[in-house]
C-alpha cells in the first residue's frame, strides 16, 4: 500500500525501515499494533508513580514507567516534596531526555513557568501565559526540523483556583484508529506539504521563518512516530484538496468523539512526562492574589527511550 510515498519518507528521513508506521510494513504494524493495545488493556493511564525522598523515581519501578508510556505515551508522578527546577530536569533525564529546547518564553535554565503573565510582558500575547483555553495541539508544530519537539513534561507546582485541567491524547492512537479506518487518509496525513505556518514577524523582525510539514512523520533515527497538530484556525494554513480535508475531518472527528481521551487535573506536586502527545488545557481561574497556577515546562529534542528503541537522531522530520 503506497509504497512510492513510503519509500520517500524513508529514504528522506533515513529512518529504519521495518518502522512500524511505514504503510508498507502490514506485518509490522500489526505486531506492534497487537503489544500495543494489550498493554492499554492491562495498564491503567492514571496510575500514579511516586518518587522517593531524593526526587527520582525508584529504579525498581523503571521498566513499569517505561511500559507505561509504551502503552499512553505518558506517566504521571507524585513527588514526595516541591521539585526545584533542577529536580525536574533530572528526573527527565532518567527516562533520556535531556536536550532541552529553548523557546521564546524559556527561563535561562530551559524550564518554562507557564502562569499569567500581566499585560505589559510580551509573552501575554501567547496563550499559554494566559488563563485562557488551549485548544488540541503538540507542542512546537510550529518548529523547524531542526528543533523538532519529541517530549515534554510538566510539573504543578500550584494548582488554578478553578479549572487548568489538561486533555490528553495519545498520537500513536491516533495513528491507530486511522490506518484502521483509512490508509489512503493516513496517507494524506504523511504527505510534507500539508500544512504551512507563515512566518512569525513582529516588528519587522523575522521570529520564526515559514515551516511547513505533515502531520505524522518518522523519527529519523528510531522508526518512532511524531505528530504535528493544532486546531488553532489562525496562523496555519492546511492543504484544501478534498483527500486532505477528510482526512483532517477525521482527526477532529476522534477528538471530540473519541473515548480515549483522558482529563487530567494536575494536582500540587504532581506532573507528566510525556511523548509529545496531543493535549489541550481548559481556562482557569485564580484569585487576584498570587502565587497563582504554576507550572514548570520543559521540551526535549529527545524522544522517550521505550521498548529498545534508540534516542532519535538530530534532523528528525
Ligand atoms: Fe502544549
């Protein structure tokens, strides 16, 4: 099944070829495919995972985490005081991920506080720092190849009054439920001019040069898989061809319909480490008075480690 478009991803990415989410590799999707619903059946996605006194999750309790990602693409943790930001970044780097990415609202130590930001700081215009909703996305689908997003986590180190809850979606699911349904859309979803995202100038000053790219594509190094999605209508402009449009509808249409999404309300000193799944935030509010939600963020280049998979190599699509 379409394997012209497949070997071109391959070739393009140099990708390993027995990737399961080649559409040419039945027999490899199926196998995976088969470990990885087994898993979600026998695994529960809100199992929390503790960590001991010095912030690390024990390593006896590793190989369950990493088969928790393997079966959602995420794990959630519960630390036994406040994590500082150096806590939390060696905490992610006990499941490989450690090259951090820097945007434009990064601490010089690479975490993002994500919490409302007063209206004369320049980061109100994004809606992360803001108390408003956020709509289904990945992160960095805006990134260049070069600064591709494969992971993130996310800590709470102060809950929202009201709301701030997170919706989640496993991508790999995702990809499931389509090449189940449809190839040919799947397909569509693979194709590199899918989407393009303007450039970013403000003031005359070029922030981000114009990208464009599929929806799902292939690590370059692992075979792993990466999406790139926002149901933001601004900012991005979508391939129109008929083919293109069903295949989009069909994304929305799980979203809202799918009861494989997973809510999910931070607690204090809880958070995630994650592949870089789709998720969503809902609005919040807090009281006038700080300290206010809080988050720490922080995005890797790095894909999760799971299942024997090597880190994905840099130049990734
Ligand atoms: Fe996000």
């Amino acid at each position: 099944m379409n394997a012209t478009l497949d070997q071109m991803t391959a070739a393009l990415n140099g990708c390993d070829q027995s990737s399961p989410f080649l559409l040419q590799n039945e027999g490899e999707y199926q196998a995976w495919r088969a470990r990885k619903l087994a898993l979600r059946e026998q695994l529960a996605a809100d199992r929390v995972f503790e960590l001991d006194r010095h912030e690390r999750l024990p390593e006896s309790q590793l190989e369950q985490a990493r088969l928790q990602i393997e079966a959602y693409n995420f794990m959630l943790f519960q630390s036994a005081s406040e994590l500082g930001k150096d806590e939390f970044l060696a905490l992610n780097r006990q499941f490989g991920l450690d090259r951090l990415d820097s945007n434009l609202g990064a601490d010089t130590d690479g975490v993002t506080s994500l919490r409302v930001v007063s209206d004369s700081d320049e980061r109100a215009q994004y809606i992360p720092y803001t108390n408003r909703a956020l709509n289904w996305h990945t992160d960095g689908y805006y990134n260049s190849r070069q600064r591709c997003i494969h992971a993130f986590a996310l800590y709470c180190v102060n809950q929202a009054e009201r709301g701030g809850g997170n919706c989640l979606f496993d991508h790999e699911l995702m990809y499931i439920l389509i090449r189940d349904r449809s190839p040919e859309l799947l397909a569509a979803l693979m194709a590199p001019d899918l989407m393009r995202i303007p450039p970013n100038i403000q003031d005359n000053r070029l922030i981000r040069a114009e990208e464009a790219g599929p929806v799902f594509s292939i690590h370059g190094g692992n075979g792993g898989l990466h999406m790139r999605y926002t149901s933001r209508p601004h900012n991005i402009v979508w391939k129109s061809d008929k083919r293109s449009e069903r295949a989009l509808n069909m994304v929305r249409e799980i979203l809202m319909n799918s009861e494989a999404v997973i809510d999910l309300r931070l607690q204090h000193r809880q958070g995630i480490i994650c592949n870089n799944i789709l998720h969503g935030r809902q609005a919040f509010h807090d009281p006038m008075q700080p300290p206010g939600r809080l988050i720490y963020r922080a995005r890797y280049h790095d894909a999760i480690v799971i299942g024997g998979r090597d880190e994905p190599q840099s130049g990734d699509a």
